[in-house]
C-alpha cells in the first residue's frame, strides 16, 4: 500500500532522539527517558539509524515531508549476539518502529528498503520479528527475507507472546 502522503526517510539527528523515544514507547511500552537514552547512543555514534516523516495530505508540508514530525525509525549496522543466543553476528535491521497511525501506509516498506541501499555489498542482512505481528512477517517476505530459524531470544531480545523469528536475506 502506497502512503497517504509523502514519506521521507533520512539518517535521524539527536534532534529527532525525544520524537523516536515517544515512539518506541507508543511501540514497546516503557519508559521514554530509558528509550531515549537506548536510542541517543547510535545516534550520536553514527550509527545507521533512519526516521521517516509523512506529512499529511492537504496539511502544512505537503510535498515536503521533511518538515514533519517522525512516524517511524530503523536501526542498521553491526550485532554480534553473546553466549548461546542462536542469532548470527553481522548486518543487522534491528528495531523497526512506526507509528499506529501510520500503519498500512508502506513507511515500513520504505525504511527497509533505505535501510537494506546502505548494506555492505556481498553481506547478508539479518533481521527479526514477533511471530504474533502478521504484518512485520509480511514485510520481510515482501521485501526478499527468508525465514532462518524460531527462538524465544534473539541478540538478546525475549520475545513476549510468541516466539523470535530469525530471518535472511542473502546478497
């Protein structure tokens, strides 16, 4: 499904890091000091971490989404799981977020996608998701994933409700 607006999508700024923490709580639950200082780290390092922005049709910043306020985030770059943790080390697409009132509108689609243009070449990417959230499943599958394994925990992540599933996608 195409996007009611349009999406933006570029590396986040510490300025976006209270925006994101809001969303991770809107997504997770918890608390939003932990998120934000969880999500300030990468940012400041460098990491790939990615924000979307849709502006609202009609609204101020049609045409120009980057003006509005977040509605999702994407985390890339390196993982290396500890002790018996079935998750393989490498590129990794961790921490998919968006917004519940911009589900079903592709800003998923579209994170991934930046996401997976700033892979290393030759690399395979990981990536997991709740076996319970049909729609993350179906994102993977949609953008080339393959289901590699099922865990309780992955890269250290318990999954509440359901189990971890590990996924591919070879380079």
């Amino acid at each position: 499904m195409q996007p009611a607006g349009p999406v933006s999508v570029n590396p986040a700024t510490e300025a976006d890091v209270p925006a994101l923490a809001a969303l991770a709580v809107e997504h997770y639950g918890g608390d939003v000091a932990a998120w934000r200082e969880r999500l300030a780290a990468p940012v400041a390092a460098g990491e790939l971490v990615l924000v979307a922005r849709a502006a609202a049709p009609g609204g101020p910043g049609e045409g120009d989404a980057d003006g509005a306020a977040p509605v999702g985030y994407v985390r890339a770059g390196r993982r290396t799981p500890t002790g018996d943790d079935p998750a393989p080390a490498g590129w990794w697409l961790t921490g998919l977020v968006v917004a519940a009132s911009a589900r079903g509108r592709g800003v998923g689609s579209r994170l991934v996608s930046t996401a997976l243009a700033h892979r290393p070449a030759g690399e395979p990417v990981w990536s997991m998701a709740n076996a319970t959230n049909a729609a993350s499943l179906a994102l993977h599958e949609a953008a080339g994933f393959a289901e590699v394994l099922r865990a309780p925990v992955l890269l250290g992540e318990p999954f509440e409700g359901g189990e971890g599933v590990l996924f591919g996608l070879d380079p």
